[in-house]
C-alpha cells in the first residue's frame, strides 16, 4: 500500500520496485544496495518514490538473514518521512517567511528613526538659519555656506533613505 505496489510484483523481485524511485534518488540507493547485497551486511538508505503520481519519501532498513537452503532473506522495513519531511519543509518556510517579516520591519523602524532624525536635526537646522536670517545674524555672504551645509546634509539623508538594505 506504502509503495503502490501488490505483493504478487514485489514477489517477482525488486525490479518494480526500482522503477518507482525518483531518477534521482536512484544511483544512490542502487550503491547501497549493492554494498548491502555484496558484502551481506545492514542496508539503510533513504529515498524519494513515486507513488500514483505523488512524491514520497522512505527510508528502508533491513537485515540479511541466512536460510539453511543457502538462500538470504533480507528482512527489514519501510518507514513513510513524507509527513514528517513536508513538515519540517512547511516550518523551514515558515521561519524564512518570519526572518523577511523581522528585516522588513527593522527596516522600516530604521527609517522611522531616520526620519525623526531628519526632523530633529535637519529641520531644527533649517529652521535655526531661518531665526538666524530673520534676526540679522547671518550675514548674506554666509548664507551659502550655510545652504551648502544643510544640503550636504539632506543629500546624505536622501542617500541613505534610498537605500533598500538597510537592516
């Protein structure tokens, strides 16, 4: 049922079977059985099958055991991961989705705070030359150097707003 498969095609051997691993996966799990068949030790190996169109993922441990014909029996089991993998697939997601959420709003706080310093600092140093020019204590030929100041300084504020990754 795991598989797909009716015991009558599993009982002419395992070519069925291999045809149900994912291509991919495939190379691998022949080494191990391989390994396992050639040397008469433990198999474990891990792999993706398809079953009716859907992806699962199996791992299958077995044992060899001697029959007094001669023959080995290889007795093990086949244990469904999908439930498992998807799940750790959705919560590896999840946590991604959470990681964006947390730098987007760290930028945006970045930002908030960037503002309010553009308001604090360069506001009131507008607003301060503004006073300054009103009451006569800037002279007109200073009033440049000043103006180049506060551009400078709003150039650097607009450079580092544009910016998209601040974190």
């Amino acid at each position: 049922e795991l598989i797909g498969l009716d015991r009558e095609e599993m009982r002419n051997g395992p070519a069925r079977f291999y045809e149900i691993i994912h291509p991919d996966d495939l190379p691998g799990w022949m080494v191990e059985n391989d390994k396992a068949v050639e040397t008469r030790a433990h198999f474990l190996a891990r792999a993706r099958i398809i079953v009716n169109g859907a992806i699962r993922w199996v791992v299958a441990e077995s044992i060899p055991r001697q029959l007094p014909d001669g023959a080995t029996v290889w007795e093990g089991a086949l244990i469904d991961e999908t439930e498992r993998i998807l799940a750790n697939e959705a919560a590896n997601l999840a946590q991604q989705e959470l990681q964006q959420h947390r730098i987007e709003q760290s930028r945006a706080e970045e930002r908030v705070r960037l503002l309010q310093d553009m308001h604090d600092g360069f506001g009131s140093q507008l607003a301060g030359l503004s006073l300054m020019a009103e009451r006569g204590r800037v002279q007109p030929a200073q009033l440049p150097q000043y103006l180049n100041e506060l551009m400078s300084d709003l150039y650097l504020l607009v450079d580092t707003l544009g910016h998209g990754d601040i974190t």
